[in-house]
C-alpha cells in the first residue's frame, strides 16, 4: 500500500542523554564538563595548604614556608632546650650563631634570604634556627624579647655577643660574622649556654629539661681560706699586741775596740805598751 508523501515517516537520529555524548572539547584539547551537572565544591580559606611538584622527587608536596626557603647545609633547626643546649656543646670550636625568629614577623622574613646567603658564603659557621612561636617558654627563660635577634657562641668562650638586626642593619650581623669567624682552638672544653640561662631553662615548667648545677669545692675552699685570712688581719691576735723588745747592748769588749780605732793617739799608746812588755 502506497502512502502518500506527506504522510512518509522521515528517519531521525536518536539522540541520548548520555554525558558523554554531551561534553564538548576545549581550546586546549581537555574537556570541559556541561554546565547541567553540579558544580564541585570550593574550598575556603581554612583548607589544607596548596601542594606543588617538587623537582628532584617528582612528587606533589605542601608549598614550603618563607623560612623553609634557601637554607644552607650548615643551617639547623631548633628542637627544644635540651637540642639547643646539646647543639652548642657538641659543636667545639666552631662558630655558632643562634637566629630567633617568629613566622609573623616581617622583618624576620625579609632578613631571612640574605641570612641564607651569609650562611652559604661561611660554610663552616654553624646557624641554629629557633621558631619564636614554637618555643616560648624557652625564648622567655633566654630574654629574649626583640625580633630578629641573633646570639653568637664559641668554644670555650660561650656567648661572644648577642643584638638585634633587621635589613637595614645588616652590616652589624657582617662585621659580627668577620670579627668572630677566624680561626680558633683551644683545649678548654666548649661552654655553650651560660649557668644563670641553663637553671631558667630548668625553672621553667613548661620545658622538659633538667639541669643540677655541678658542685665546685675548690672554689669554696679557696673562699673560706679567703676569709679566715681576712678576718685575723682585722682582728690580730694577743702575741700581736705584745711591744716588740728592745735590741741588746754590744760586748764591752767590742764597743771599747770602736772607740779606740776612732781615736789615734790612744791606739799609739797601746801600740808602745805592747812593744815595752
């Protein structure tokens, strides 16, 4: 049976709902999602921190922090008391130079490039990092109360010298860094932090550090005989206040023997009476 034209069916392709036929490509090649399907979820501010591809590993990391940024092999970071004590003991001779710093402040971060590159240009000084607001109580125990500051250690001299420098007082940490940084030796044993600092760091409940100070009993020997000393100067004893005797009258003998050598004609006479007898 014939039908008529306007009547014929006319084939259509059938179209589907399915994404896939639905997406449609980019400029650059990716793909782009339709705009039907729900939008992902932004984070805020309070989402874990941007990762990026670090080269030597390949693998994605969290972004490194400004004061993770350029550090030198011969630059370390602070633990805690007993690390930082331990630190400056097992160091020697060697130049050791304490950097306080805080996260916030700025000018800790924008010193910190060119105390990377100090530490590069003197390998063999030792840099101690200590995070202001990891280590209260230990900055507090060390008077420390000023950002950036800087303590400078050594041997058996212990602490050399201690400021507070920023970018626009650099030459202070340089002049510091050639005054200090020559060769040294010496066979005293390396002293580190001072006796009053180690017994606040021991005070301090907060840290988790415990100092005995070492007994020294030939300074307290030495202090008494000291006193004892002065004590009988002050108040002199019974043979002290005795007088002193009076010298002996010479030999008779002797004293006549004087006065006839002093006078001539009495040594004549006695010359012609030995002569007659």
């Amino acid at each position: 049976m014939a039908f008529p034209r306007s009547l014929k069916l006319r084939s259509r392709p059938l179209t589907t709902n399915n994404s896939s036929s639905a997406r449609c490509t980019s400029a650059s090649g990716g793909e782009l999602l339709p705009s039907t399907q729900p939008k992902s979820h932004v984070p805020s501010h309070t989402s874990a921190p941007p990762r990026i591809m670090t080269r030597s590993s390949g693998i994605i990391g969290k972004a490194q922090k400004w004061w993770e940024k350029g550090l030198q092999p011969n630059m370390r970071e602070v633990m805690g008391a007993q690390h930082l004590v331990d630190s400056l003991l097992s160091s020697g001779d060697k130049l050791v130079v304490v950097d306080f710093f805080s996260p916030g402040c700025g000018g800790c971060k924008a010193l910190h490039p060119k105390i990377c590159q100090l530490a590069e240009m003197n390998p063999d000084v030792l840099f101690l990092q200590v995070n202001y607001e990891e280590h209260k109580s230990m900055c507090y125990a060390l008077n420390v109360h000023v950002l950036p500051f800087f303590r400078f250690y050594r041997g058996a001299h212990g602490r050399l010298c201690s400021f507070s420098c920023t970018n626009a007082t650099i030459k202070k940490f340089k002049d510091a860094l050639a005054k200090y940084g020559a060769d040294f030796c010496s066979l005293e044993p390396t002293k580190g932090l001072e006796e009053k600092e180690l017994l606040a760091l021991a005070a301090n409940k907060d840290l988790s550090f415990n100092y005995a100070p070492k007994p020294q009993p030939s300074v307290v020997a030495s202090e008494q005989e000291k006193i004892i000393t002065e004590k009988a100067v002050a108040t002199p004893g019974a043979d002290s206040e005795r007088p002193l005797p009076l010298p002996l009258p010479l030999p008779l003998p002797f004293a006549a023997q004087q006065k006839m050598e002093r006078d001539p004609e009495k040594r004549t006479l006695i010359s012609k009476g030995r002569s007659t007898s």
